[in-house]
C-alpha cells in the first residue's frame, strides 16, 4: 500500500505527458501486469495517451483506425461502470480478426477497461491486460479492482490539467421533463419503460430526448446520458 501511495504521489506531481509515462510504466510493474494504457479524447476531439503496449500494435491500430472496430472503445462509450473484456461483444468477423492480431503484438488474453467521462464531452479509457488464466485474473481484478478504478479517476484529473486553452463550457440547462428523461435513462431504464414511468407517449419522450441532445451538443443518446452526468445536469 505505501509503494501505491508513492506512485499516487508521482502522478499527483506529474507536470508533462513524459511524467505520466513514467508512472504507468512503475504502475504496471507494481500490478506485476503486462499492460496499462490510458487514452483520453478531450473537448476539442483531439487524442492523447501513455501506456506500455509496443509500438508496432499502437502504430498499427492508428494507421487501421481500429478504434472503429475495437469492441473495448465501442462498449465503454456505451457504458459507465468497469468493464471485464470476456464480456465484451467479439462475435463480429472484424472483431476476432481485431482480436487476433492484438493478441499476435502481446495485448494479452484478459482485460479490464475503465470508461471515465469528464467535462464538456471528455472521454477516457483506463485499461489493463494480461496473459493468464481466467483464474488468476479474477483474482487479480478481486484483489486490485478499486485501486486500479481510483488510479483510472486519478490519471483522468491529472490529464485534464493538460489540456491546451482549457476553458469550460456554458453549460445549457434542461428542462424538467428532460432532466427526468436523461436520469432514468441513466439509470437504464429503456425508452419504453421512461415513457411508462413519466406517463407520456414514446414520441413525446423523444422529442424531449432530441431536445436534451441538441443542449448537449452530443451525437447520440448514450453521448448525451454522459455528458449530463459530466456537468452535473443530472445525477444518479
């Protein structure tokens, strides 16, 4: 535990994206893990990372774009709490094909990815992956699950402070009815089941749901629960 706290100290420290390198490299090792990696977009749509994955793979998925097909990016923009890749969606012909190769450069056979939302649409992937057994990764996610979930919150506040021209947004207040929508939408609620709740037609729910979105300036639903959450129009 002091070891951690130390490495927690280091990245409280940290002044430039070297410093944040050097402490997921100390991190992986004191997991005793093959990889960390933490990739985060920020409001301006740029990217950003540090992590131990080889060069060749991360060259790779850049030049491929296999963002677009990676069920880890695909299924932690659709979630909110830590997600076990095995139960992850790898059914799709491009996402074994994705999962071979990413298992030929060394990503390991197990991971745990953890999405984190920040302000004015931010969105961060801490993640960590081995090789091992079923066995041991369970154990090893029971043992270091919530260490590994405050270090992922840690990183993501350290990031933002490097954010170039950082300035929030204004943000633009929902409406009652929105708020009630978004929130137990958040809750995971389905459209149905909101409309039930609220005694409303769906139509009208997502009339409220599309006027929510447009506030957020967000793509889709799932962008918009999150970027509510981010500012704090709603909590759940």
């Amino acid at each position: 535990m002091a070891r951690l706290e130390t490495l927690l100290e280091a990245l409280e420290d940290a002044s430039a994206l070297d410093d944040l390198q050097a402490v997921i490299e100390s991190l992986r090792d004191h997991f005793r893990v093959d990889h960390m990696v933490y990739h985060w977009v920020d409001s301006g749509g740029d990217q950003y990372g540090c992590g131990t994955y080889f060069d060749t793979w991360r060259d790779r998925y850049i030049e491929q774009e296999y963002h677009r097909v990676d069920p880890v990016v695909l299924g932690c923009f659709q979630r909110f709490h830590p997600v076990d890749w095995k139960r992850l969606d790898w059914s799709g012909k491009p996402a074994r094909a994705f999962l071979a190769e990413a298992l030929e450069h060394g990503v390991g056979n197990q991971g745990y990815s953890i999405p984190i939302r920040g302000p004015n649409g931010q969105f961060a992937l801490f993640t960590v992956s081995h090789r091992c057994d079923d066995a041991s990764w369970a154990a090893l996610i029971d043992s270091h699950g919530r260490d590994l979930i405050l270090i992922a919150h840690y990183f993501n506040r350290k990031a933002l402070e490097f954010e170039p021209d950082r300035a929030p947004d204004i943000p633009r207040s929902l409406s009652p009815r929105e708020v009630e929508a978004m929130t137990l939408l958040a809750t995971g609620y389905s459209r149905a089941q909101v409309a039930d709740r609220l005694a409303i037609s769906e139509h009208t729910l997502r009339v409220y749901i599309e006027s929510a979105r447009f506030k957020l300036g967000a793509l889709n639903t799932t962008h918009a629960v999150a970027r509510a959450l981010a500012r704090g129009l709603i909590v759940v």
